[in-house]
C-alpha cells in the first residue's frame, strides 16, 4: 500500500501523521495483529473522529500515539510523526516531554482513571509543575482555573477533594481540566463519554469541542457510536478488523458512505424521521477474529456486495473523491 | 455506641470517636481472650505441684493438699479464673508461683526488651520487604525478580530457630566470631544492646519479610495495570515518580493489612529467638513459666501479647485513615 502523491496522506505541514502503522499483541494463541497498515492525518486545530466496534483497534491507535501501550503489545511497522518529529523513535525522556505537554490523553473510565489516593489538586495540577517547572502553590491555583474552565462549581475549595467525592461526569471534567493544563496542540479522548449517563454524554462532549476549539488544540475523538461523534468530528476514520476502511469529511462521510461497513453502520441508527416500532437493520454476524482474519477483507464474511475477489485479497485504502478514502472494490 | 455516649458532639471530631468505638469493642475481644489464655496452660498435662514436689526427695499427699491451698489451686477451675479475672481488672496480674514476685514486675522488667526486639525486627522486614517487592514488580520477569523472589521464598522456608542456630554455629567455627550474648540494657549502652539485639531481630524480620514482599510485589503489578497510573504516565511523568507518588500508597493498604497480621508471628518468633540468642525478654520468660507450669506467669505474658495484637490491628485500621481518602471514621 503505497500513497499516491495526490492522496490526503501526502499532504506537508501536518500536525500529526499517521503512517502505515501495525501493532500486535502476544497472547495464548500467538502474536495477534490488532493493527494492520493503518495511515491517517490530524491537522492543527482539527477534531478527527475514529469510529469502530470494540477490537476494531481504534484505542490501539490512540495508546500507540503515546507509546503508552501495555507490555504485551509491540509496535511493528510504521512511522507516526508529531509535530515533524517520529515519535516511535525517541528515546523516553523526549517522549515524556511530548506526554501531557504537547500531546494529552483522555480515557473511558473517569471512575478508575483519576489517582484514588491524590487529591483533585494535585492530579490537575501534576503536569503544569512538572511540564511548566512551576511551585505547587503556582500549579495549583492554575488547576483551581482549570476546573472553573470545565465548569466545576467551587473549584478553589473542590482542590482539596478526592476522586471519590466527585460523580462520574464531574470526575470526567477534571480528566479534561486535566488534560488541557499544558495547552497541548493535540488531545486523544478515548471514548470520554462511554462510561457516562446519555444526558451528561452531550455536555461533556460539547464541553470538550468547545476547549479545544478555544486552544486551538486539534482533538482525536474515538468512539463506538458513530452517531455520538457526528456533531462534533470535522472528519471522521471508520475501523474495521484493525485497519481504516473509510475517512473522509464528516458532511461526506454521513451523506455518502463509500464502505459497506459505514453504510451499515450509518443504517443500524434510529432516525428522526423512521416510523415508530420499525425494525432498525443490524449487521448480520459476528465481528471478526482478530487471531485469525480472513485472507481478504475483514469485513467480506458479512458482507451483503462480497465478491470472489473480496475474499482472496484485501483491497487498499484508497481515494474514491478528494478526500475521501475508502478500503472497498467497489459496491453497488 | 459512640452516639449513645454522646462522641458526636462538637468538640469531638469523627476522628476521635471512631477511635473510642473501636477501643470499645476491644474489651468483648479481651474478655474472650483471658478465658482462652487461662483454660488453655491448665490443659497442658502435668501440674505446677507435681513438678514442684519432684524436686523434693520427701513429699507426701499432705504436702500436695497444702501446696495446693497456699497457691490457691484447690478452688475449682471456674472460681479460680474469677477470683484472677477480678484481680486482673485492678492491675493485679498476681506472684509467680516459683519465684513469688508479682507477675507485673517481671513483665516490666521483660516487656521492653521484646518489645524493641519486634520493633527492630519489624524495620528490618519492612526495609527489605518493601523495597525488594517495589524493585521486584519493576523488573517483573528478569533475574533480579527471580532472584528476589526465590530469596523471600527460602526466608519462608527456612525457620528461623534453625538460621538463628547456623549464625550461633558456623561463624564461630569459621571466623571464630559469635554474635554478642550478654545483654545490656539500651539506655545502659544503647550500641552494646544493639550489637546483641540485632542478629536476633534481622533474623526475626527477614523472616517475616517474605510475605511482606511478596504481597508488596504482587500489589504493585497489580496496581501497575490500573487505569490511574496509566493516566500517570499519559501525564509524561517520569517511570519512578509514577511507581512512588501514584502507586506505593495504593499498594501500602493492603500490605499495612498483612504486617497487623503478622503481628502474632512476630512475638511468637521471638519466644524463640529470644531463647537461642539469650535476650531476656518476654519470650524466655514465657517459655520458662510454660515448662515450669508458672500459671500465673503464662497467663499474664498471654494477656500483654492478646492486647498487643489486639492493639496493632487498632492501629493498622487507624493507618488507613492517613492512607486511603475513601475510608472514613
């Protein structure tokens, strides 16, 4: 799979380049590719939504950005370029530079992911004294305007607190205060708002877009539910079975799925405008094996446009209009 | 019953009353305690008196019924553990049955001995145990981890009655050097008292350190998988920053847990090594009155261990307080 020069992909000045990255994972029945050959952009300021079903490789994608996954997984090809620097080849204490400062991360479960034993105060204000090099007192009166910025009542006396003291979307507020302490140039939210009610969803979602756009910080946004993220991706990449199947704008992608997958996807969601007590259509089958893919596409077993040729080789990624991608032979 | 009695009150903190409660509910414990402590030596066959009558050439019935009633023995069992019970409740531990010294007077006099000895041994297994268990989740997997855990597993498997008798032994036989056996009192020459208290204690602790370790090594990769201290390293701080500041403390809950539970092994580890190593403490003191059936003795060192173990586990659930935010009192 090679770019082509008048691709997306080969385009200058990216703020963060994803390019041809595979990831595997040791388990019982061996190495376990979990991403295969999977390229993408971010531009500056931009919201970049990766869409997919668990296993898909969309957290993957979000861990491998930092290098923060666990021993088991082991990147194997790829390069990913942040800012003109390859991240994959630098040495740790660079990379620690780049973590919480240039690049922050926000994960799924507010509830295990905020420090039990360290006050609100001190995880907030944790990557501006180490990052800025700033006295505590400091810090911690920027963490107590951080907290008024995501909107947590209280914030000077609310420093003081413990995780346990904060429901579920408070305590995802404060992973984004959190987050945005270093004015990073890139926030990875790994399904922020999974773990949260559907009414708090929207707020923290809407809450998120609105900082980021306030930075300038571009954000990747990745999540299940391709209906959550249409409001606020500018693009939007779909994953299946560890690769991109389709990105494109997010106007594009809604209005004209180029992928079978999407165009299921997009299909299994209620509308305003479906009658009531009709079926919504499902996906027939089961999502794939990532320990033993088909030689083709991943998607062709449960495919209704599967063709001979679909099952034998993988089609590439590749443009169908400007900018929009997708990994198809073509269906209609 | 810290309502009742009216703890929650301004003036008194949560704080203050859980610790009231919590010393209330000793006593129930306690009570429990003294009648196992006091049936329990009674059990063991062969009385004081037949071991006092063998050491006379002349003894005759008369001379046991007469014995009997001077040290009280005559009374049924039942009346006995009342008329000591009463007695314990004002102070009186009652006299040794040998020596005819209260028995109060000998704890004093013992009782800090093996106190400092379980303190010493308890900084030795914490300062090996800890560190190592750390160092151990950090290299999970290497050599060193191997080697630090088949090291904490030989400390378990080894007792240590028999490693106090190879330190007596082989390096005199080597080096001509034994460990120190006189003792002197701490604040007579607190480094001479060192130097005999020592050995025994770094024995005592290493042994007890194996547990400590290994719960200290399997909490750490434990605590090393969690969420948080994903977000910690997300943050870019720095590898060992992450395992002290975000970690230890979650780690250290459970472990504080484990040294409360220790604490009955470690007194019950220096009666012996006490022994070997020649510190009269309350260990030798102990296994002399059990051989010489000193009921009162036996009964009264008993009693000051149940209410130390009872105590250490008071303060192992006072600790949680200072290290995990969610417990509260």
């Amino acid at each position: 799979m090679k770019a082509s020069p008048e691709t997306p992909m080969a385009r200058e000045g990216s703020l963060l380049a994803v390019r041809e990255l595979s990831v595997s994972f040791r388990s019982e029945r061996g190495q376990v590719r979990a991403l295969d050959h999977v390229s993408f952009e971010v531009e500056e300021g931009e919201t970049l939504a990766i869409v997919g079903e668990s296993g898909s490789g969309k957290s993957v994608t979000a861990l491998s950005i930092l290098r923060l996954l666990d021993d088991a997984g082991q990147i194997d090809n790829g390069s990913i370029e942040f800012e003109g620097r390859d991240l994959l080849h630098l040495d740790e204490p660079s990379l620690r530079h780049i973590r919480g400062d240039r690049i922050a991360m926000i994960f799924q479960e507010p509830m295990s992911s905020l420090n039990p034993v360290l006050t609100i105060g001190k995880q907030v204000a944790e990557p501006i004294r180490l990052h800025r090099k700033l006295p505590w007192s400091i810090a911690l009166e920027q963490a107590a305007e951080l907290l008024d910025r995501v909107s947590i009542p209280e914030s000077r006396h609310r420093l003081k607190d413990y995780p346990h003291q904060f429901s579920g979307g408070m305590r995802q507020r404060v992973m984004i205060a959190m987050a945005l302490a270093c004015r990073p140039k890139l926030i990875i939210a790994d399904e922020p708002t999974t773990a949260l009610d559907v009414t708090v969803q929207a707020q923290i979602l809407a809450l998120l877009k609105r900082l980021t756009k306030e930075l300038n910080s571009a954000l990747i946004l990745i999540s299940h539910d391709l209906g959550v993220v249409a409001r606020y991706a500018d693009r939007v990449a779909v994953m299946y079975g560890g690769r991109i199947v389709e990105i494109a704008a997010a106007a594009a992608l809604y209005k004209n799925p180029q992928h079978p997958y999407t165009e299921g996807l997009l299909a299994s969601q209620p509308s305003l405008h479906s009658t009531p007590g009709e079926r919504l259509q499902a996906i027939s089958g089961q999502p794939p094996d990532m320990a033993n893919l088909p030689p083709g596409c991943a998607f062709a077993p449960r495919c209704h446009y599967a063709r001979a040729e679909c099952r034998a080789s993988r089609p590439p990624l590749e443009p169908v209009a400007p900018g929009h991608e997708r990994a198809c032979f073509g269906f209609e | 019953m810290a309502f009742l009695l009216g703890f929650h009150r301004p003036g008194y903190t949560t704080m203050q009353a859980f610790i009231v409660k919590r010393l209330l509910t000793l006593l129930p414990t306690l009570l429990f305690t003294s009648l196992i402590v006091f049936a329990s030596i009674r059990l063991i066959p062969g009385d004081v008196i037949d071991l006092m009558l063998s050491q006379n050439d002349i003894s005759t019935g008369q001379d046991r019924e007469i014995i009997e009633a001077a040290l009280g023995l005559d009374k049924p069992i039942y009346a006995q553990y009342f008329s000591w019970i009463g007695a314990v409740l004002v102070g009186d531990l009652g006299r040794s049955l040998w020596k005819n010294v209260p028995v109060s007077e000998q704890l004093a006099a013992t009782l800090p001995i093996t106190f400092e000895m379980g303190l010493l041994a308890l900084v030795v297994a914490l300062s090996v145990a800890i560190p190592i268990g750390i160092f151990s989740a950090m290299r999970q997997d290497t050599g060193s981890d191997y080697i630090a855990r088949s090291f904490s597993l030989l400390m378990l498997a080894i007792p240590s009655f028999w490693l106090g008798t190879l330190v007596m032994v082989f390096p005199s036989v080597w080096w001509r050097w034994a460990p120190p056996l006189d003792y002197t009192p701490f604040l007579e020459d607190p480094l001479k008292n060192l130097r005999h208290m020592l050995v025994p204690a770094i024995l005592l602790g290493l042994s007890l350190s194996a547990v400590t370790m290994r719960m200290t090594r399997t909490m750490m990769l434990e605590v090393l998988r969690q969420d948080y201290v994903r977000t910690a390293r997300a943050k870019g701080l720095k590898e060992n920053v992450v395992v002290f500041r975000h970690a230890l403390r979650n780690v250290l809950i459970p472990v504080v847990t484990l040294v409360g539970l220790q604490a009955p092994l470690l007194i019950g580890g220096s009666v012996i090594l006490e022994q070997i190593f020649v510190v009269p403490g309350m260990g030798s003191l102990l296994l002399e009155a059990v051989f010489q059936r000193d009921y009162p003795v036996v009964t009264g060192v008993f009693l000051v261990v149940g209410v130390a173990v009872l105590f250490i586990n008071f303060l192992v659930d006072l600790t949680y307080g200072f290290l995990d935010p969610r417990v509260r009192y």
